[in-house]
C-alpha cells in the first residue's frame, strides 16, 4: 500500500512512518520542518517522499493533495496526525487560541481527507485514520479547545464510516493516549501539564503500531492501549458519575 502521513516529522507521525514502511509499505510523510523529515525519511528507507508543508494553510491543501496522489500515483491510506496542543483553561482562552487549534486539528484534517477521497472512491479502496485523542473520552480539564477540536473530527469521521460503507473506502478513528513525545512538552501560550507520569505513558512506537493495526480493523474506533478503552468505557457507561468524580479530584487546581 502507499501511505501518507501528516505530522510525520516527530513523535507518533514519525514512528508510524517507520512502522508502515517496515511493514513493506510505501511511505509519504508531510510535516512543516524538512530537516526533520529527512530524518525520518532516512529511517523509512528508499523510496520514501517528503512534502515539507504547513497545513494550517488550508487553501494550499487541495493543490498538495493532488500533488501527493499524482506522485505516489495513488494513495491507499492517510493518516491525518498532524496537529497542535493547546492546554489553556477556559477563563484564559482567547479566541485566536480556539480558532487556531481548530484550523489545525479539525479543519486541516477535513481539507485533507475531502481532497484524497475523490480518488479513493473512484478507485473504490482506500483507508482514511484520523487520529484523535483522549482529551475527548476523559476530562478535558484544561484543554478545552483542543478537545473540542479533536471532538469535530471523531464525528466526522463516525459520519465517513456509516456514508462510505459501499464505497470501497474506510474511516477509521485511533485514539491514543499520553505518550512520550514532544507533543506532551510544554511550549509558549500553552499552561503547565498535568499529564500522567512517564511510567504510564505509552511509546511513540507502541502507539503507532496499534495505528498501523487499525487499518485492518473493522471497528469504527480502536484505541491505543487497553487502558485507554477502559477508561472510555468508564466515562461512557455513567457520563454524570464519571464527571462528577473528576471535578472533585481536580477541584484542587482551580
């Protein structure tokens, strides 16, 4: 199969670069910083491409897709990883900080995925992944913005998933917890983390190997990890309770 990948310069982009390409795969990987796709690129092996783009700038997206799908003559699956953090409590947000994470992790992904589908239809296969995250199926304490953001897209993709089902092409939603990436480290316009300790994170390796899986899935939604699902499973079985026990365990950093 030939696979792009967003985000691919870093963290659980780049390590599912590596892993579909050491599955024999072919591998294009997109990201803004060319020295570190050529990084990655080195580890996938011959014959991997790089575009080195900015995909917050969502009217150049349909000319780089068609531009990708030409060069790779086809393209069997997009991974839609790329994305920004935005940990910024709700008192403090501004709405430059919503509408940029939005453009990002909602819009950027629904460019993508609008401009490859065409063709993926009328070849009648191919896999779209939009990864999310657990922002979305646990407390969204302190990231409201980019759970939010990460929210839109899991819904597009549920309607991709049932809209799709005689196309030939599939949707898939991964989620994946707190892993040890850079993703996780703190950066400007961005409040102190609260993420759990490194012990019980799980690699950028482990995480993209459960991606890769995915796409053999029938499954609408995977996860990356047991204990992800178990606690969304938690939070979905009593939303209320679920809550309630977060708002007291958090009530201690408001």
């Amino acid at each position: 199969m030939k696979v792009v990948v967003t985000g691919a310069s870093s963290g659980i982009g780049a390590a599912t670069a590596v892993a579909f390409a050491e599955a024999g795969h072919t591998v294009g990987i997109v990201a803004r910083r060319a020295e570190r796709l050529a990084e990655v690129a080195e580890r996938c092996g011959p014959g991997t491409r790089t575009w080195a783009a900015d995909l917050g700038e969502l009217d150049r997206l349909d000319a780089l897709a068609a531009h990708i799908d030409d060069e790779l003559r086809g393209v069997d699956v997009l991974v839609n990883n790329a994305g920004v953090p935005k940990r910024k409590r709700v008192l403090n947000m501004t709405p430059d900080d919503v509408e940029g994470v939005m453009a990002l992790n909602y819009f950027s992904p629904v460019r993508l995925t609008l401009a490859f589908l065409p063709r993926m239809v009328e070849r009648g296969s191919g896999h779209v992944v939009n990864v999310s995250s657990m922002g979305v199926h646990s407390a969204a304490f302190g990231v409201g913005a980019y759970s939010a953001s990460k929210a839109a897209l899991e819904l597009f993709t549920e309607s991709m998933h049932l809209e799709l089902a005689k196309t030939g092409v599939r949707a898939h939603l991964f989620v994946p917890g707190t892993t040890r990436t850079e993703f996780s480290d703190e950066k400007p316009g961005n409040e102190p983390s609260m993420v759990r300790s490194a012990a019980d994170s799980a690699t950028a390796e482990e995480v993209a190997a459960a991606l890769v899986a995915c796409v053999g899935d029938e499954r609408l939604r995977t996860f990356a990890t047991e204990r992800d699902a178990a606690t969304c499973a938690a939070k979905e079985t009593d939303p209320e309770a679920f809550i309630a026990r977060a708002r007291d365990a958090l009530s201690a950093f408001l």
